[in-house]
C-alpha cells in the first residue's frame, strides 16, 4: 500500500446503500479502491433485482474491479463497505486477497467477520485483510434500522 493522504469514502458507500434503499434493495454499499486511493468499482446491493442471493455490494464491486484489472485478484486494493460483510462476501475478499476492509455498521446476525463465523480467522482462509470497523457506523446502522421500519409498517 502507498502512504496516500487519508480519505474517508464511506460518504461514497453511503451514497450507493441509499440508492439501494431507493430501489428497493437492503441499503449496503460497496466502493473498491486501488493502493492509491482511486475509485475502481462501486456497487450497492442487487439481490432483488438481479434475482441472486449474492448481488450483496460487496460482491459486485468485486466483480467489477477484477473484471477491469483482468484478474481474479487486487493485492492492494481497499474495500469500503456500510455493512459488516457477510461470510459469503468475506470470503470473496479473502479470494481476491484485497488488502483491507474498512466497515461502518456491526452485524450480529448475520456478519462474517467479528460477528458469527469470523471467516478470515479460519485457517482454511487464505487471506486475512486489516479490518476497520465502525467508520461512519451510526448512519450505516440508521440506513439500514430506518429501511426495515418503513418495510414493516406499510
């Protein structure tokens, strides 16, 4: 990784978590960086839409940045994510062996990383990124609590 300033992209993850919620989608999302800081892949949750369990943000900003690097891999790259990430997509991180994974918002029930199994704790992981959690963690959690609300009272 280069020692580029500090620049927080969790207001761009924000921004892709309430596009979601305005489709109608969890409110997760994902923005992938290269080691320099620059945007390679953006993403907010898709299940619904694409009709794939696994459209969660983080998923598809994989996606997307391997596909334009030509690689399954991106060594140096960082994930910012509103969401703790499941077990699925932390295991997607440790494939593509991004180097860090910065996280706004806690899981208890369903989290893969400090939450439930800690997948990157596993000696089968072949990848342990660094892990920041709770940046920007009460708006993650307030997105995410507001969504939920509105769905059960209408």
């Amino acid at each position: 990784m280069t020692d580029a300033p500090f620049r927080s992209l969790m207001p761009e993850a924000l921004a892709e978590a309430r596009a979601a919620a305005a489709r109608g989608e969890t409110p997760v999302g994902a923005v992938l960086t290269d080691s320099s800081g620059r945007i390679i892949a953006r993403a907010g949750n898709r299940v619904r839409e694409l009709h794939d369990p696994i459209a969660h943000a983080e998923i598809l900003a994989i996606r997307a940045a391997c596909a334009a690097a030509g690689s399954e891999r991106l060594p140096g790259a960082v994930l910012w994510v509103t969401l703790e990430p499941c077990p699925a997509c932390a295991a997607a991180i440790a494939a593509a062996r991004i180097s860090r994974v910065i996280y706004g918002a806690a899981d208890p029930k369903s989290g893969g990383i400090e939450q439930g199994p800690r997948v990157f704790d596993h000696p089968q992981s072949h990848h342990r990124p660094e892990v920041i959690a709770g940046v920007a963690a009460e708006e993650s959690a307030a997105l995410l609590r507001d969504f939920f609300e509105e769905k059960r009272f209408r």
